[in-house]
C-alpha cells in the first residue's frame, strides 16, 4: 500500500484553483467575455488569462458531473458580478465534502 503525504492546501494552490479557473474561463469566453475583464474578475494579469487558455498555466482536471455543474453555476454568478475568489471557495469547500481532493492528490502524487 502506497502512503499519501498529502497537504491539501498544496493540492488547492497547485491543481484546483488552476483548474477551476480553466473551466471558469472558457465558460466565459463561450459567454463572450473578453480576456480583459476575465482578468478583472479573477484580479490576475491578461497575461495568466492567455497562459490559462493556452494550456501553459494549471493542469486541465476531468472534475466530477456535479462539481462540474457547480463551476458553470459560479460561472454565471461571476458574470452577474460575484466575486470570482468566493466562488471558487464554494466550489473547493463542495470537493472537500465529496473527498473528490483525495482523488486528485493521489494523481498528482504519481
């Protein structure tokens, strides 16, 4: 059996958030937003904006149906205006009930 050193904080910074912000962003960009304002919603550069969608920043994670529908949710909550950060806690805080966390620090651990 194979032990997990696992700090799930490491796993938010350096894999969820990433990936929450790929999905965020290209559901925005499916709504017509423009990169700028993207950029303004999340307070990060247009430059991250273009990492993000070009693959060179976060890893794109296959999330479960009902994160899934949780992100597109907060995604249209952010384009009303809410704050892109509380969303995101949202949507971490439903992972870590789910245990879906594990399963994606046991991945990055290989």
């Amino acid at each position: 059996m194979k032990l997990f050193n696992c700090l799930t904080q490491k796993i938010e910074l350096n894999y969820i958030i990433p990936a929450i912000r790929i999905h965020f962003i290209e559901i925005l960009e499916k709504q017509g937003m423009k990169d700028s304002e993207i950029a303004k919603r999340f307070n990060i550069t247009k430059a991250a904006v273009s990492q993000y969608k070009h693959k060179k920043r976060g890893k794109h994670l296959k999330f479960p149906k009902d994160i899934e529908k949780e992100i597109e949710k907060s995604a249209k909550e952010i384009s009303k205006g809410k704050d892109a950060n509380t969303e995101i806690l949202k949507i971490i805080n439903k992972m870590k009930k789910t245990r879906y966390i594990c399963i994606v620090c046991k991945k990055c651990q290989k």
